[in-house]
C-alpha cells in the first residue's frame, strides 16, 4: 500500500517528534494499520477515533484537518493533521495522521523569544537605522518636517530650520557623508550653516 510507505518515510524524517499513524477505515474496530515513532501509547489493531467514525459516516466530511490541538494520553499538547483516503467511489477507506509533539518544542521555543526580544524605552519608535541614510529619504524627511510647519524647505525661518536640522541630527540623517550639504541644498543655506545648526 503506498499509503504505509509515505507513514514510514514521515515518522522516520521526524523521529522521537512525530507520530504518524495509517488507520483503516473499512474495519474501525482494529484500524491502526501503522505506527511510526509511536508517542501516544496505542499499537496496531486499535480502533479507530472519532475524527475516522466521522469519516465513516459522512463522505461529506473534511478530507484535510490540519493543525489542529490534540493532547497525548499523557496530558502533553499536540498539533494534529488528519488527511482522509477516498475509493474511486468516493468512500472515506483509510487516514493519514500526524502528531507532532509541541511540548518538545515550547523550551525552544521560550528560549527563541526571550533571544530575540527587545527591551527599550521607546517601543514606538526605534533608536537606530542599521545602514546608511540615501539622499531620497532625506529630501522626504526634510519636506514633511517642513510640512508640518505649513511651509517649504526654503521658506522656513531660520528657528524653523534650526529646529528642522536638530531633528534630523538626532534622526541620523548625519552619518551619510553626503548629508550636511544636501540639507544645505534644500533650506537654501550654506554647509556650515548646517553644522551651526546642530550645536
């Protein structure tokens, strides 16, 4: 049965993490036909669960659930995925079923997040830009900061660029070599104008 071969291959590329069980829908009293990496405690010729009587009773139903919480006899948590085998006559005759054991996974997975968290004072705004400032993102910032104040680059007064500069300053439009003389070009000021501006 090709079915069996796909349940073998699966439970052995997951091994000690997820089970994979092929259940025989003709014959619900002793549906367990395979079990690799068995996690759940049952054996070959168990019956079948309530997910395959529903099957059985209605060709109607699902025939993918996918990621579904489940639990193991042992109370621990499991993500359930249960694929239904039709017959040329559209009969539900077999399941494949794969559960994968999330408590191995949830250490890890608090160990992930506590790795990858942050912690800062300003959690609405972030206070770096990993790479370099280009020219296009400092004509935009230097045009809406002038917008703010109902007004052009050029057409600021001289506390209003002084103020437009300072924000760019603590922003980080400065770490681009280029930066100070393109804020120049924009407010109709010279370089050191600029720098002056800063201090």
């Amino acid at each position: 049965m090709r079915v069996l071969k796909i349940a073998v291959v699966l439970g052995r590329m997951f091994p000690g993490l997820c089970e994979v069980v092929l259940h025989d829908l003709r014959d619900p009293q002793h549906a367990i036909r395979a079990i690799e990496n068995n996690l759940s405690g049952r054996k070959i010729g168990d019956s079948v669960t309530e997910l395959g009587l529903a099957r059985i009773e209605d060709p109607d139903y699902p025939s993918v659930i996918q990621n579904y919480p489940n639990q193991f006899p042992d109370g621990r948590p499991v993500k359930s995925t249960s694929i239904g085998i039709k017959n040329t006559a559209g009969e539900y005759i077999a399941a494949l079923c794969l559960n994968l054991d999330v408590s191995v996974l949830s250490p890890m997975t608090l160990a992930l997040s506590n790795l990858v968290a942050t912690d800062t004072e300003h959690p609405d705004q972030p206070l770096e830009t990993l790479r370099a400032r280009n020219a296009r993102e400092l004509r935009q910032a230097v045009e809406a900061l002038a917008a703010e104040r109902a007004a052009t680059p050029r057409s600021l007064s001289r506390e209003d660029k002084k103020a437009l500069v300072r924000q760019l300053h603590q922003d980080g439009y400065f770490d681009s070599r280029d930066a100070a003389q393109t804020i120049a070009d924009l407010l109709g000021v010279s370089r050191a104008t600029v720098y002056n501006y800063t201090k």
